[in-house]
C-alpha cells in the first residue's frame, strides 16, 4: 500500500480541480490517500525578507514533511493566463525555499481542468517543467477540458475523457508498485 498526498494548486474555496482530484481518489482502491484543501493552508508572499524576518510558516513545514513522507502526488493545477496561479507558485517558491529537491523520489500524477477548451494544459506544462527541477518524477499526465460541460456528481461524464483519466491513474498507480 502506497501513501499518496493530494491537493490541488488552488486556494479557491469553490475549486474545480479540487473536485477533480477528489473524483480521482474515489477511483482509488489499496492505497493511503492524505487529501488536502489548499484553502485551508495559511501561506505568506514569499519574500526573502519575510524568510528572514520569521522564517518558515508551521504549515509549510508540515506540508514538505507530508510530501516527504508520501510515495505518490496527485495535483490537480489550475489556470491564470496560462500560468499556474500565483498562490501555487507562491508555494512551489516556499518548497524550493525549505528543501530545493522536496519532490525527490515522488511519483506524480499531474493533472489540470478549466472551463474552456484547453482544460489548463499551458498551465499543466509549465507545472509539470517545475516540479521536475524539484526531483519530482511525473509519471502521468491528464487535462479535462469544458469542466462544466465534462464534469458531474458522478465524476467525468464524456466516456472517452474518461478512459483517457482512467488510463492516466492506472499508469500513476503502476508506477507506484
């Protein structure tokens, strides 16, 4: 049994990758899932002055020890611009900060989601060349497109987005073993 951390890089509290991180946990069977609200998690602005004047924030610590400590990563990243939001960033930035390979031997699902037609796949690359320099090893990848189209209580609706998330998770889960 592997322990796998899950969050997505949004601190909305209405967030849709969110939702599609928790709709790919419930696909999960064997496995110790730890799933956090990034709503939930109090970060300043990193700043070099800020890490000087008081150091690392409590709940980053307890995060990069969580990651540390996990076999897997499930992250779902949104979208500003086709950039990861500036909150994400802002934690990769405080990572790096507290342990510059804080990723090092973590299998990662990468995933993202949006509401138009490119489902934060701008964003899902530049995440994905990030958390590489970190020691992250992505060993799977999905995007959904029109979440709102795509997307209901039953989790993914169009049966060929689907299989192709289905397929991804069964990669991330066989890399796991």
């Amino acid at each position: 049994m592997a322990a796998i951390l899950a969050f997505a890089g949004s601190n909305s509290s209405t967030s849709i990758n969110l939702k599609l991180v928790k709709y790919t946990n419930s696909l999960i069977q064997n496995h110790d899932i730890q799933t956090l609200n990034m709503a939930e998690q109090p970060f300043p602005m990193y700043s070099e002055d800020v890490e000087r004047d008081n150091g690392f924030p409590e709940a980053l610590v307890k995060l990069k020890e969580t990651i540390t400590a996990s076999d897997g990563l499930i992250l779902s990243v949104n979208e500003h611009n086709g950039n990861p939001s500036a909150y994400f960033k802002n934690v990769l930035d405080w990572l790096s900060r507290l342990d510059r390979s804080f990723l090092e031997g973590t299998k990662v699902f990468l995933m993202s989601t949006a509401g138009g037609r490119f489902g934060a796949e701008k964003s899902l690359g530049v995440v994905k060349n990030m958390l590489t320099l970190f020691g992250g090893d992505i060993v799977a990848t999905y995007s959904l497109k029109f979440f709102n189209d795509n997307f209901g209580e039953a989790g993914i609706l169009d049966e060929d987005m689907k299989e192709e998330h289905r397929q991804a998770l069964n990669t991330f889960l066989d890399a796991l073993k």
